[in-house]
C-alpha cells in the first residue's frame, strides 16, 4: 500500500562482522521497522442496476493493514532488507480474514533494486490523474458497489497493485539535477502468489507476464514534470477459441505537473486483448485526467475517468461501451498520521446488448490514522 506512514522501532542491534581483505568492517545493525494504519469509513451509496430489490443504500467499513520492514547495510554499501504486509481488504466476502498482500526481499546499490517475492510491478512508476485521501476514481468507492452490475475500471487498466510472486528490478535514477530517468521491469511465471505452485496452464489464466514503465522526472523552474510510458505483455493459458485468454499487449502513457501546491495530469492505457478470447475484438481503453491542490493541512482533488472493455457482469462476459466517473475529494490532516477525509464518485454505465445502463454515486466519509 502507498503512503504508510511508518516509524522505526529498532527491535535487533547486533552488529554484523565481515571480512574484507585483511581488515574486519563492521555492518550496520538490522534495523526493523513496524507500522500500518486503520481507516474507519462511513458511506451513503446507490445503483440503479439491483442483482436484488432490497438493497442496502448506507454502511461502515474499516479497512487496516500491518507493515513489518527489516533493512540492513553491507559493509560494501549495498543495502538490503525483507518486507510483509498483512490487510483485510482483498477478500470483500470475508472482510475479518487478515491476509498477505504483500511478502519480498530486496537489495539495493549502485547497481539499482531488486525485488524478489510478492509485490507490485514496475507499473508502480506510472501516474495518472492526481488524488486524495480515499483516491476518487482510483479509490475505496468500488468497496460500495456491486461488483456483478459495476465493472470496476481503474486508471491504469491493469491492476499496479497485483502482488502475484515475481521479480521487479528498477535502475537507478540518472540525469542531472533537473532531469532524471529511471526504468523498471517485473517478470511472474504465473498469476499464483504465495505458496501457491502452478502445476498445470488454466482455462483463463496468465504465463511469462512482463511489465515494464520508465519514469522521467524534470524541473523547469517553477514546473516540475513527471511523464511515465508503460507496458505490460502476457501469453494466455488454455484454448484461446474458447474459454481461454489471449496474449495480450497493454501500453499506456502518463503525465503530472506541478506548479505552487498544484498538480495536474492524467493517463491514456491501451489494454489490447488483455482478459477476452478470439471472438471478443471490442476496443478496450481508459483514460483519465484530474487536478490536485495543496496547501497547509488540507489537500483537494477532481478528477474524470473514461473508459471502455469487457468484464464478467451477472455471471458472464459482457462489454462495457462506456464507463465515465467522476471523482471529488478532500483530507485534512489533524496531527501527524490522523486524517479526515470526504470522497465522492459518481459513475455511469452503458453495456453493449440489453443491459440497462448503471448510473449511481458513493458518498465517503473517514478517519485514518496511520502510524
């Protein structure tokens, strides 16, 4: 998860010795760190697509997850460390059930980082229409809605924050003081995380999936820019003419600037033939733009999401020809780590077919307290 706020509890200090050359060089201590966060959210929401005729218009929720970090530095330079964070908001049906998001180990230098375990890809250099707090079109809203009567679009098409096992390696940052690029790549054999093993290729799975994004960051005083190309590839599993994925291809561009507490962008992702057989050749796209402001302890945020593909709705399939949200969004930040925040996201949506359309909005309001 992005932005944990997280302070150092050194739980281990003893020092590590190694030998280089003819001389002894004393390492830094492990250090481990603990942190997390619990996000109490109260929220009025409504579709106009019911599966049932008594559905609910209002609710609570918490959502918390839990961070440990432990990092290490060689005598060498080279840093590295292991990282697990444990939440509750991947299984909706099961919302008690503490889960693993996220398990790796790392090591970095000069040389770059890599990545090994259960993280996000390299399409986590990307950026799209700035947020806040709950994060509007990219947010909690869809933890309100009915995932069988509203696709779930995201910025970026493709989940950034899928966590299956894989290997993610990012260069450094080079340039000059103004102008910098870095570039990342991630490779999963699979779609599996965890102790999962994949024995055998599935009816709608994913193999060799590769992501790969660079990131430049310039300063043309007073704007500072950031723009961010993307690309992710996978072969499908299973019979294609069938029940079966096709490879895909997705790219996408995007960009921010930033100017005196505000921050503008947005993003444009092709999402090829990601999820779909042969027989579905629909278009299937998304983008986005937003703006941000900053100032003080209060942080404000508007953003438009567009988009258009297929996605499994009442039980099967089905082409969504147009999905538009508009998000609305504002925090303000109490002390440090506790934060109120107020989201409001108002979609509409157009399937291909009979279908009728599903116009609703979710209303948000919550405490945050990060540590």
């Amino acid at each position: 998860m992005r932005g944990i706020h997280m302070r150092k509890i050194l739980l281990a200090t003893t020092a590590l010795v190694a030998l280089a050359g003819a001389a002894q060089a004393a390492e830094s201590p492990i250090q481990v760190t603990l942190g997390g966060s619990v996000d109490f959210r109260a929220a009025l929401f409504q579709e106009s697509e019911k599966v049932l005729a008594d559905r609910r218009s209002s609710d609570f929720q918490t959502e918390y997850d839990l961070t440990i970090a432990a990092e290490g530095k060689a005598a060498n330079g080279i840093t590295y460390g292991a990282l697990i964070n444990l939440d509750n908001d991947q299984i909706r049906s099961a919302g008690q059930e503490v889960v693993m998001d996220q398990a790796y180990v790392w090591m970095a230098g000069s040389f770059g980082k890599a990545l090994l375990g259960d993280t996000h890809s390299a399409a986590e250099l990307f950026v799209y229409a700035p947020t806040v707090g709950e994060g509007q079109i990219d947010g909690s809203y869809t933890n309100f809605t009915d995932a069988t009567t509203l696709a779930p679009f995201q910025p970026i098409y493709i989940d950034n924050l899928e966590d299956n096992t894989k290997v993610t390696y990012y260069t450094p940052k080079v340039g000059n003081a103004n102008h910098k690029v870095q570039l990342g790549v991630s490779y999963a054999l699979n779609d599996e995380q965890g102790t999962t093993v994949s024995l055998y290729d599935g009816a709608d799975g994913y193999k060799n999936m590769v992501t790969a994004a660079a990131q430049y960051t310039g300063t043309f005083s007073p704007v500072s820019v950031v723009v961010t190309p993307m690309m992710a590839t996978g072969e499908g599993e299973g019979d294609k003419n069938v029940a079966g994925n096709r490879d895909y291809t997705v790219w996408g561009l995007g960009a921010q600037a930033m100017y005196a507490g505000f921050t503008v962008g947005g993003s444009y992702v092709d999402a090829g033939h990601l999820n779909t057989t042969s027989a579905q050749t629909d278009d299937q796209n998304v983008w986005n733009a937003g703006l941000k402001y900053e100032f003080d302890k209060v942080a404000m945020a508007a953003n438009y999401m567009s988009g258009e593909g297929y996605y499994p709705l009442s039980g099967t399939t089905q082409y969504v020809k147009d999905f538009d949200a508009i998000g609305l969004g504002a925090t303000y930040t109490w002390f440090p780590g506790l934060t109120t925040a107020a989201d409001a996201v108002f979609f509409d949506q157009d399937v291909a077919g009979a279908t009728p359309s599903n116009e609703g909005h979710v209303l948000m309001l919550s405490q945050k307290m990060s540590f």
